[in-house]
C-alpha cells in the first residue's frame, strides 16, 4: 500500500513539475528578410538583410549579441582555425590568405538609427550590438546591415566555393538565442554545432542563369519552379534541359516558416531528381529531391528513395515531418561525411551505396533532432547527435533486418567466425565503437559541451556511446512505449528549444518512475558499468552492481542457446535477487543476453548450470585478439620470430588475454627460444587498471624481459678496446611501476599530467628507483611533452634530468622541432650509470628498457656493423658518439630539427655544454694509439635527417661537429659511411600507446 502512495504522489509531483516548468519557458521570434548576389568571378556575395527580432522574454534587454560565423574563416586566432589545426587539418591555419574568407561592409542600425558594435572577446565571429532604447518584453526592433561575403575556400569547413560549386551556409549576420539561462553566443566550431532562434526567413537570391540551385524553404518564383520540375529526371532520358538564356543571371526568392536556419547550394553542374513519399500519420505528401554532380550519377542514382524511406520511418517513430520539401545535395563538404540543415542536407560523395544511404537518412534525421526540435547542439550534443544516431541504428536494423554488425564494419562473412562477430545484430556497433574508443583511452561522459571534447572523444561518446545509451533506455522501457513517448515529446516541443531536463521530465511523467540513475548517471558519468551473476540456486539469480552507478540490468533464462524468458530489474546498488519462472529448466542464466545496455564487461554475465567453472563456457584459444563479448575463457595465441645479434633465430609465440571490451587485468607474454644461444629468452608485460575516469587513471604495471648480449664488451669512458673474447650471457630486467594520470580536455585537445613511480632490478643485484612527472599535451599543431626525473641507483648517486620536446608548424606540413635536456648527478659517476652529450646506444642503455637489435656493439668496437649504428634519443640527443660530459656533474643540450617545405631530409643541428667544458683535456687510448684531445666550451654538430616515421624510424647524417667532436670520431674510423646512424623505436608496449605516441589520434 506504501509503495502505491509513493508512485502515485511520485506522479502527481512530475505532473506539477511540469506544469510550473512548461509555465516559465518562452523563446525569442526572429524573421528575416535577405538579398544575395553571387559573384562568381569574385566568390563573394553582396547583400543586406532585415531582422525583425521580438523579445518574449520578461528581460529588458539591453544587448543583442550577432553571431558573425564566417569570420572563422578570416584568420587564423580564431576558434575555427586553432580547433582544426589542433586536430590536423591545418589547411585553414596555414592558409588562411589564400583560403580563408569574411564577412565584412557591415553597418548596423535598429529601427533605422545607427548602433554601436564590437567584437566579443576578440572573437571576430561574435559582435554584440548596444541598443539605444532597451528592449522590453513582447516589443519588437529591426535590424538591418548590408554586408559583403567573401566565400572560403570549399576545402576547409561547411561554407565554402569548389570549382564553381557553392554551398552556403552559416552565411549572414545572425542573433544568438536568449532562453531561461541567458544569452548563448559562441564561435563557430568544425566540431560543435548550433543553437538557434526559430522565425521565418524570406531570402531572394542572384544568380547565374545556369546555376541549378537547392536551399532551405519553399521555391517561390514560378518560372524557376516550371524550370527545376522540368529538368528533374531529365538525365534519365538523356533530355538535360536548359533555361531559354535571356539574361546572364536569374532571380529567385524562397519562403521558409518555422526553422531556425538558411542554407543554400548552387552549381551548373548539378542533375536533379525529385520524388513523393506519403506520411504515415497525415497522409500528407512531401516533395523529396537529390541533386548531384553528373560525375556522380552511377553512386547518386535512385537516392531520392533513400531521402524517401527516412522521412517515412522519422514520420512514423517520431512525429510527421512539417514542410513541404527535403533536399539532399551532393557537396566538397570536409565537415564530415554530411551536413544538416533544415529541410536540406549537403552530403559528401559516399563510397558504396550503403554508406551514401546511411549518410543521407542520417542527416535527413536530424530535421527532428536539431531542425525541429530545436536542441542546444554547443550545450548538448548528445540530444542531436546522439538520438539521431540511435535512429539511423534502428532505422538500419528495421530495413535491413539481416544486416550485421560487420556490415558497418565492412567485414566479409567469412572473417566473422575468426572474430567472434558470426550473427551479431547491426545496432551493436554502436556500443563496439564506445568500448574500442575506449580501450585507445578516449572514453568521456556522453552529457558534455562539445567544446570540452576532442575529436575522437566527440565522435566516441556523442555519437556511438549517446547512441547505444538511448538502446539501452528503449530495452528497458519497452521499444512502444519509448516510441509512444518520443512522439509525445515531439508533439509538445516541436519548434521549441528543450533541454535534457526537459526530455527526462518527460521519460519520468510517462512511465511514472524516476530517471535519475539514466540522465544523472549514465549521461553524465564516463565510469563502467559492470553487472555479474554472483551465484544461482535453484531459479534465484543474485547479481551484483559492480559500478556506483543504480542502474537496471536484464535478466534471461536460456534452454539450448534459446531465450526463453527475460525480466528486467529496477535500478540498483551493490546487490539484487531475481526469481526466473521455472517453466523451463534453464542450463545458461545471462545478463544482457541482447547486447541492449552499456554493461561493459559482459563476460561475467554468464551462470551455466552443468559446468564446473560456472561463469565461463568453455575454454577459446584465439588467434591474436578479437572481440570477447562472451563467457568464453580467451586466450590469445599467435607464433612468432625474433632475432637479434646474440640469440639469433628466435622461435616463439604471443600470448595474451587482450581483448575489446579491455580487462582491468591485462598480461602479454612473448617467450622465446634461440637455437643459437639454446636458452629461453622472451619478455612479459601485466598491468592492473586500479581506476580509470574522465580526470583520473590509475595503473600498477610490471615487466620483465631477457635476451642475450654481450658481457664482455668495455663499458669504460674511454678505454675503447675490447676485452679479450666474448661472453655471451642474458641480462634481465625486471620493472615495476606505479602510474597516477590526472588528465583533463582544453582548447579541443587533451592534456595529462603523470606521476609515475618505477623501481627496476637488473641482473639479480642491482636496484634502481625513479619517480617521473609527464606532462603531455596531445595536439597535431603544437604538441608538447616535459619529463622531470630523480633516479637513485648505487645506492648514494642520485640523477636528476629534464627533458622537454616542444613543436613549432609554420606550413600545414613542416615545423621545428625543439629538444631541450638538462641533467644533474649528485653523489659521484660511475661507469654502469652516467649521461652525456650523445645519443644513446646499446652499451648506455643500463636500464635494459629499450630494445637494440645488437645491444653490446658500437663503431668503436665493430667499425662496419650495421646495427652497431641503432641509436635511440636519449641525454644530450647528439647523434655522433663523443665521450664528452660524461664524468661531468651536469650536461646541458638543446636538440632542433627543422622541417622544410617540398624537401624529404630535415637539417638538424644539436649544441651542448656540460660542466667544466673547455677547460679539461681528454686522453684516449684506442688500438695502441695514444691520443689527447681538448674540449670545447660548446659542442655542436649539424646535419640531415630522413625521418621515415616519426619518433620510431630515422636516419641522420651528420657533417658539421665542433673540433672535439670531429677529432674524436676521425680517430675511430675515416670512413663516413660509418658516422651515419638510425633510429629504430620498437619500444611500445601498447600498440593503442604507439597510435599516441607516433600522434596518430
């Protein structure tokens, strides 16, 4: 009886709530009036425009903020520029002269007087206009401006010009919204999209006679509507109809009611289609039309259906579709594969028909989500993005209902058994590309700002995680009652800015329960949810919540592989008991047996009956990895060869539990045997995910490895001599390491701050501690890392160094790379551990880290080896072995690379200092010869790299060296051919890391 008091006052206090909150709303009415004239020899429009903007508001308002979205365009400080180069695409930062565009002859006036106006924040794509009489509430003013579009270049965002094709978009001086929170300006964005006022515009435009145009609205001018009706399909015939040529230009006006945006496109290149589809609901009918280039034609062919089918299916699971038109354009878009606007999408050329109609119902879509209903897109991205994508997934699963999941992946039949992919339905694709992007480190909440995400974070969380988030939400409420309650919402909110308050509102009125633990939970939080089966008796399932996070979870009974029951819980903490029917007697109970939520470690949702081990079904042994979203106990196998100069021939193999989704725990084994040294070789790796969040990872790692290598080689300074004969031995390492993250996304990139605690022991007696701090900035225009280090080892020497790598770009594809490495001892130098000027070698790698296909040799011992030469960069970064610095306290070096345009060798010139240089004399021994060479004050050496890979392959050849540096090196050999080295990094343990590491993502 309690329990029916609590939901029916729980109901009857939502009802209230929404009431007082639907009270309180209002939104601006803002209608436009707007002339453009294109000047094709220019690429530039001139025009004016009228905006008669009411305030229905109670705030008196004072200001009216404009956003100028095409200055974006104009240099390159502004948002638009500094996002796209950070993520690499840096056409528009280097290029903005020859590129960019503006709007500029701009002269505001309210009501017919003059206004002053400035730029907001030194962002030249917002103004803000300071209105002489304020602005009361239901009182309207209009503003007015002539202004001059000068049209970027079509490669860089959504507005732009290609080879006389145009699409224009964002294109006019446009007011922010004013809603309950305030004003909401912004800078235009590549990733991050809009929020704006609904009105009607009425635009007339000026153009060439010949140009095909499509836009926004209805076509009003009769004589263009005869033309476009005649020459739709006219390709099918052959029959390309042309206007009668009277004069060079033409103009049209279009009307729109009701949107909040106007976007057009224009080419003499375009063929046209047009079609009919019915809506389910009023039976009414819409004019659907594609144009595309004639080149386009056999990819294009026919899609009018696929413009067709998504306004049927939107019309029929959400509400019908309000206007008369629907417009695909075939665009030079680099935005992405498409772009929406209200009754019109500009869609870039697809590479199968599959993905043009994917594309195209996508973005048809979000005429509901964006176009209709009117979502803060800068605010909340997952309200457009991500409903829209789980509508594209079913909307693909309801067409194509024997569409699988390797569909989207383009993965042949044959290849899903190998990775475990055989019969996995289509919408799982959406919560794959969540636990994949995650397991590269991208995972963040679903409910952010745009800005606050970077673009593989933005695609993963707002797209495929938001998506399979709303799979999660309709499996719990039942498919038709989520329709019945979008529908509704649709209804009530269609031409409205709502909220996700306002949609969970809604959700919780509908189905009379509280959606806490889906909006303020799952939307909001990037922690795992993780549900298991603890134990079963009889048809009582305990399952625990493994996660903070009370959510609900599906419960089934299976007889066979067959589903015969499924029941769901109600959201919960810690623990929950679950009584199956016995009708059946069940031999597997699962959790999430659909793939419906975002459980993200499903192989613990498993209970067979009759098995030993109950929780796994049996024991995979899989070739490399692959998807493991059973109870199948994986390992992954796969054989390998080794080889290196001492062990030879290595025969061996891979073994791991590495998997998507990741484990916590995570080990990788790699033995080895060598023929030639007739021992096992091999190194180990194992980690544990203590804690990984949005802010904070926490890792414990440890690693092992050994292999053969030469003892006997001479590790003194400057002894270079060999010992008598080799001894041929295995070192071993053993490393272990403690990695606290605290990470966080600024500017459209991210940063980390590592706090790394590592101890090794090396050859079963000697110990060495070190603590690091990381600092790393992940971006492709200016990258940055810092290293800060203490080492102790020998038990009294204690080495500090910083190092630091900072890049300066100054074309789209060359920069200067600056090194810069400073390091201390304290407590005296020996020879097993010490630093210099140079490079490290296999002989200076003492903490066996790295790996060195000949680790023991150098030029002064193997003059014409090859691998002898395998440097890695490391201490002064010199590339020429100089013994100099090393029994130096302090070593001071500064590394550049300079990257020039049109040029596949880099120069690089290195300088260094060390304490007490210039004043000492060296003497060396070397072959029975006696020689003496005087230090410099400053070393330095200059010459060219050909970097092949950065960071992992390059080959430098020096010919410039301080005096030192040269005598040093001509006394080891005469031969140029031997100064020459290279860089091989195979030191990732990660292959996610290298992507990272190589700044790949």
């Amino acid at each position: 009886m309690n329990k029916i008091k609590i939901t029916f006052f729980l109901v009857i206090l939502l009802i209230i709530s929404d009431e007082v909150l639907s009270q309180g709303y209002f939104q601006q009415r803002v209608n436009y009036k707007i002339y453009a004239e294109l000047d094709t020899l220019t690429g530039s429009l001139i025009s004016n425009i009228e905006i008669d903007y009411q305030n229905n508001s109670d705030s008196v308002l004072e200001v009216i903020y404009i956003h100028l979205w095409a200055n974006a365009y104009k240099k390159r400080s502004t948002d638009l520029a500094q996002q796209m180069a950070h993520n690499g695409e840096k056409n528009l930062f280097f290029g903005v002269k020859k590129m960019g565009g503006y709007i500029d002859s701009l002269d505001f006036k309210v009501n017919g007087q003059t206004v002053r106006w400035e730029y907001v924040d030194n962002k030249i794509d917002i103004a803000i206009l300071y209105l002489e009489k304020p602005l009361g509430k239901n009182e309207q003013l209009l503003i007015t401006t002539p202004f001059y579009l000068k049209i970027p270049s079509g490669d860089i965002s959504r507005l732009g010009v290609d080879n006389q094709n145009y699409q224009i978009t964002q294109w006019y001086p446009k007011p922010a919204v004013y809603d309950m929170t305030g004003w909401h300006y912004f800078p235009y964005l590549q990733y991050g999209e809009f929020y704006s006022e609904f009105g009607n515009y009425e635009v007339t435009l000026k153009v060439p006679t010949n140009f095909v145009v499509a836009a926004t609205g209805e076509l009003k001018t009769e004589s263009e509507v005869k033309w476009i009706n005649n020459f739709a399909n006219s390709y099918k015939t052959g029959e390309k109809q042309t206007h009668t040529v009277l004069e060079k230009t033409k103009t049209i006006k279009y009307f729109a009611e009701n949107v909040h945006d106007f976007a057009w496109f224009a080419s003499a290149d375009y063929l046209v289609e047009k079609n009919q589809v019915v809506l389910p609901n009023s039976k009414d009918t819409v004019n659907t039309w594609t144009m595309y280039y004639s080149s386009s034609n056999s990819m294009w062919s026919g899609s009018t259906e696929y413009v067709n089918d998504a306004i049927y299916f939107y019309s029929s699971k959400v509400g019908d579709y309000p206007y008369e038109n629907c417009t695909a354009v075939e665009g030079a878009l680099k935005a992405g594969g498409g772009m929406e606007y209200p009754m019109i999408t500009v869609i870039s050329a697809g590479d199968d028909k599959f993905t043009l109609e994917t594309v195209i119902m996508h973005e048809v879509g979000h005429n509901w989500f964006y176009g209709i209903l009117g979502f803060n897109e800068r605010q909340y991205p997952f309200l457009d993005e991500g409903l829209n994508s789980f509508y594209e997934t079913r909307y693909i699963s309801d067409k194509y209902p024997n569409t699988l999941f390797t569909t989207f992946l383009g993965i042949s039949s044959d290849k899903n058994n190998s990775l475990q992919l055989e019969n996995k339905p289509y919408y799982l694709s959406d919560y794959l590309m969540y636990v994949s992007f995650d397991a590269l480190g991208y995972d963040m909440p679903i409910n952010l700002p745009s800005s606050e995400y970077t673009k593989i974070s933005y695609y993963s969380a707002v797209y495929k995680k938001a998506a399979a988030a709303f799979m999660y939400l309709m499996s719990y409420i039942s498919e038709e009652k989520f329709d019945n309650i979008m529908r509704d919402f649709y209804e009530k909110w269609k031409f409205k800015h709502p909220t996700p308050s306002d949609l969970k509102l809604h959700i919780e009125k509908s189905v009379g329960e509280d959606m806490s633990w889906f909006f303020d939970g799952v939307l909001n939080s990037s922690q795992k949810l993780d549900f298991k089966i603890n134990k079963v008796r009889k048809n009582e399932i305990t399952i625990k919540n493994c996660s903070k996070i009370a959510a609900p979870i599906s419960v089934s009974g299976i007889v066979n592989k067959e589903e015969k029951i499924t029941t769901w819980t109600a959201p919960f903490k810690n623990t929950i008991k679950v009584n199956l029917s016995d009708e059946h007697k069940y031999d597997c109970y699962a959790l999430d047996y659909k793939y419906q939520t975002l459980d993200f470690f499903k192989n613990n949702n498993y209970w067979y009956v009759d098995n030993i081990f109950k929780r796994y079904d049996r024991f995979k042994i899989q070739f490399a990895s692959s998807l493991n979203l059973s109870s199948k106990w994986q390992v992954n196998i796969m054989p390998l060869l080794g080889w290196n100069y001492y062990n030879k021939l290595m025969l061996g193999g891979y073994l791991s539990n590495f998997t998507i989704p990741n484990k916590d725990f995570q080990y990788r084994l790699m033995p080895f045997y060598s023929f030639t040294t007739k021992n096992l070789n091999g190194n180990y790796a194992l980690s544990y995910k203590i804690l990984r969040s949005r802010k904070l990872d926490i890792f414990i790692k440890t690693q092992g490895k050994t292999y053969a290598y030469n003892e006997n080689q001479n590790t003194a300074l400057f002894e270079i001599t060999d010992l008598p004969g080799d001894k041929i031995s295995n070192y071993v390492m053993l490393k272990s390491e403690l990695d606290i993250n605290l990470k966080y996304v600024k500017n459209y990139h991210s940063r980390e701050n590592h706090f790394i605690l590592k101890h090794y022991f090396l050859n079963e007696k000697e110990n060495i501690f070190q603590f690091d701090y990381k600092y790393i900035k992940r971006s492709k225009l200016k990258p940055l890392d810092i290293n800060i280090s203490a080492r102790l080892y020998d038990e009294q020497s204690l080495y500090f160094s910083f190092q630091s790598n900072f890049y300066f770009p100054y074309t789209s594809g060359k920069g200067i790379d600056l090194r810069l490495f400073a390091s201390y001892i304290n407590g005296g130098i020996s020879n097993s551990y010490y630093v210099g000027l140079s490079n490290m070698s296999g002989l200076e790698d003492y903490t066996y880290e790295n790996t060195f296909l000949a680790r023991s040799e150098d030029v002064k011992t193997r003059e014409y080896f090859l691998l002898a030469r395998q440097v890695i960069i490391n201490d002064g970064g010199f590339v020429l072995y100089t013994p100099f610095g090393t029994q130096s306290e302090w070593v001071a070096a500064i590394n550049i690379k300079i990257g020039i345009p049109k040029m596949f060798v880099t120069p690089y010139i290195n300088l260094g200092t060390y304490q007490n240089a210039g004043n000492q004399v060296y003497h060396f021994n070397y072959q029975t010869n006696n020689f003496v060479i005087a230090s410099k004050t400053l070393a330095y050496e200059t010459g060219f790299a050909v970097v092949v890979l950065k960071n992992v392959f390059e080959i430098y050849f020096p010919f410039v060296t301080s005096r030192d540096i040269y005598l040093y090196n001509n006394e080891i050999t005469h031969r140029y051919t031997q100064r020459i080295k290279f860089l091989l990094n195979l030191n990732s343990d990660n292959i996610f890391e290298y992507l990272k590491k190589i700044n790949l993502f």
